[in-house]
C-alpha cells in the first residue's frame, strides 16, 4: 500500500477530529518539501493537512516517499498520532458518529486492498507453480536430447567417410572454380560508353557473351545448392541408419563433416551474394549500353520537314521559313532544301545547304552552309547562307529546333541578312 492512501485516511480522520489532534505543527518549509514530492494536485490538499499538523513527519533527510510502498513500522509512526489524538490509547472510544463513520470506511478500504494483495500473491503462486512444471518437463526434454545424443556418438559407425570425403571435396572444388570464375566477372572492365564511334554490333555481342556467363553463373549455383541439399539429406540418411555401417570402414566424426559442411554452405551464400553483385553491375552496364545504343543509333527518321517563323534584322519584318531536309545522308552528313518567304520586305528566296549534326540524347545540335537566290523585283540576286541551330525531340517523330541564319549577297555591295526563329520539325 502507498504512502499516499495512508495519508488520504489520515486527512480524513484529522478532518473529522480536529478540535481533538494535539500535535506539533510543521512549519511552513517542512509543507513546501512533502508538496514538492506530491504525485497530483489532487493529493496536495491531504498531503497539506497531514504534514501541516505534524500527523506525517518524513524521513530524516528530509524526503516523503509519497509514491513509494509502506511497511508496518511506517504505518505506526502514521497511525500513532491518531491514536492520540482519538485518546484511543486511554481506552477512551469517541461517540462522534460521523468520526466512526470515517474510521469505519478507512478499514474497509484497507481490508479490500489486502484482499487484492492476497488475491495477486495468491495469483503469482499459481504463476510460479506452472513455470515450476514447465521448467521439469523442459529439463526432462533435455534429457532425452542429451540421451539421443549420446546414443548416436556412442554407435559403432557414425558416418561413411570414405564415400562423403570425395563428394564435399568435388563440392569445394566447384565453389572455388565458381569464386575465381566471379572473381575474373567482378574485376572486367565496364565497356566503355564514351566512344560515339564505337561499333554497335561489338557492343551487342560483348552484352550477349555476358549475359550468357551469368546465365551459366546461376545454373552453377543452382547445381550446387541442389548437390549441398542431397548431401545433407544423405548425412541425414546416414546418421539415421548410422548402426547398420560397416566398422570396416575408416570412420571420421560427425562433428568434422559437419563443420565443413557449414563452410560449404557458407561459401554457397558468399558466392549468391557476389553474384547478386554481380548482376547490379550488369544492369548498370546494360543501362550504359542502352545509354550508347541510343546515342550512337538514335530512335529517330532522318527525313525531316520542319516549318518556322524568323524575324529579320536590319530590314526587319517576319519570314516564313519550309525545310525539307535529311541528317544522315552519309553519317552525320545530311543535306536540306529551304524556301523562305517574306511577310514584309524581304523577297521570296531558295536556298540548299550542307549540314553536320551532333547528338546529346534528345537534343540535336547542328550546324550547315549553303548557297541560294533571292527573288527581288529587279532580278535574281545570288547569296550565300550559313546556319547553326538546336533541335529537341518531344517525342518520336516531332519535335521543335530553334535557329540562326545569315546570308551574305554576292551582288558586291557587302550588304546581308540575318534572322533568328524558332518552328516545329516532324521525322519520317
């Protein structure tokens, strides 16, 4: 029982018979220190009463315990001032009704809490009795165990050595081959992916070669794990029938068979780990090439017609501009035809240019030169073009590019147009 219950009775019996307490008082110190150690407000009016009238003094080192359990002796220091105080101790019995009341229900709630402490021990008893009988039947199990055991080292044959031996060292042997052979994949060079002319079909038949080598790799490792689970099914069948073996036979104990066959098993999962490994590298390997593949022969039709609009300087006013045009006619090599027409002052002109490209995943840079005519009032004027421009595919066949152009006449009077746009371009 708390300290905190014996003084809520105490509060009560000092409310009840108050004109009757004749102890010393607390001082004001003494309330703020149990106050301060107080488990809730709602204790703090009891704990106030019962120190305040010296009924609950603490220890000598000037704490409570309010949270802490009671013992006999404490609860006499506690209950002794009341006693006092009810002259119980004269053999004097109040007639005060209301304070019987209080003492009477103060009682029956301490009989229901050592009720409930009886009923708990009571309950604990049981607990332990029951981990008593499991604790004997689980040291009669082990028993048992340590009788099997012995019974199997005790036997005249544990195990047939001479026909495990070779097997577990074939296995060894194929889980070192199966090391080295990793050990050669982990430490190859990654194919190279920054050369742009380097030959696809090389590329494609390197990724070919790998892929069959893992596939090769997992059909070992499988293999072996199947070989590893036959031959503990076989130890297993040995040691079951371990009193029909030969004693002819040289014997080895189970103990040593069985550590390298752990070793066994553990190399097994090293090397399922390495190959796991393994294959991350060659998905980012195959991302790579996936990466060269599409630089080197990128998803996209060389034919091309794109249509834009250019504004001009110094004439100023805005040209429509047609090309229909292929990038790949000997490779980066493409050729383009061009129309321009003006919405303002500049004249209708034709013109053809030789270009290059440059790829970059979707982006497309490009540069061309090229010779054309203007179609002027007073005739035919001759002029050369060079352009440079940015290409980006949105998606398969369209795309949008945005360009500069220049052109020089050659009529002798050094005068020239340039014009910046930007249109849509769609690939076949």
């Amino acid at each position: 029982m708390h300290r905190i219950v014996i003084t809520a009775v105490a509060a009560l019996l000092v409310g009840t018979a108050a004109a009757q307490i004749r102890v010393a008082s607390a001082t004001p110190e003494d309330v703020a220190r149990a106050l301060a150690e107080s488990p809730g407000p709602w204790a703090e009016a009891a704990i106030e009463l019962v120190v305040g009238r010296g009924l609950y003094i603490g220890y000598p080192d000037g704490s409570f315990g309010w949270r802490d359990d009671i013992t006999r002796a404490e609860m006499a220091v506690v209950i002794a001032p009341l006693v006092r105080a009810y002259g119980l101790e004269d053999g004097w019995v109040t007639q005060d009704a209301e304070a019987l009341a209080v003492l009477r229900a103060a009682a029956e709630e301490l009989r229901a809490d050592l009720a409930g402490l009886a009923a708990l021990v009571a309950e604990q008893g049981a607990t332990l009795e029951g981990l008593a009988g499991a604790l004997g039947r689980s040291e009669a199990e082990l028993g048992a165990l340590r009788e099997a055991v012995s019974v199997l080292q005790a036997a005249p044959a544990a195990l047939d050595a001479a026909a495990l031996r070779p097997e577990i060292e074939a296995l060894e042997a194929r889980v070192a081959d199966l090391e080295g052979q990793l050990q050669e994949l982990g430490s190859a060079a990654p194919p190279p992916v920054a050369e742009p002319a380097a030959d696809e079909e090389a590329l494609q038949h390197r990724l070919r070669t790998v892929e069959a080598r893992l596939v090769e790799e997992r059909d070992a490792r499988d293999r072996l794990a199947a070989e590893v689970a036959e031959l503990a099914e076989r130890i297993g069948a040995l040691e079951a029938g371990a009193h029909d073996a030969r004693p002819s036979v040289a014997l080895v104990p189970l103990s040593e068979l069985d550590v390298r066959l752990v070793g066994v098993n553990e190399r097994l999962a090293a090397l399922e780990e390495r190959l796991a490994a393994v294959e991350e590298t060659l998905g980012e390997h195959a991302a790579r090439l996936a990466r060269l593949e599409q630089r080197l022969l990128p998803e996209r039709a060389p034919f091309y017609v794109s249509l834009a609009v250019y504004g001009s300087s110094p004439d100023g006013g805005l040209i429509g501009h047609a090309v229909v045009g292929h990038d790949a006619v000997v490779g980066n090599l493409g050729a383009r035809v061009s129309v321009d027409v003006g919405f303002d002052r500049v004249p209708m002109a034709v013109s053809g240019a030789l270009t290059y490209r440059s790829t970059l995943d979707q982006a497309d840079g490009y540069a061309g030169l090229g010779l054309g005519a203007s179609f002027e009032p007073a005739g035919t004027a001759m002029f050369g073009e060079m352009l440079v421009g940015v290409s980006y595919r949105l998606f398969r066949h369209v795309g949008v590019y945005v360009e500069g152009r220049y052109r020089p006449y050659f009529d002798g009077s050094g005068a020239g147009l340039s014009a910046l746009g930007t249109g849509l371009r769609l690939s076949f």
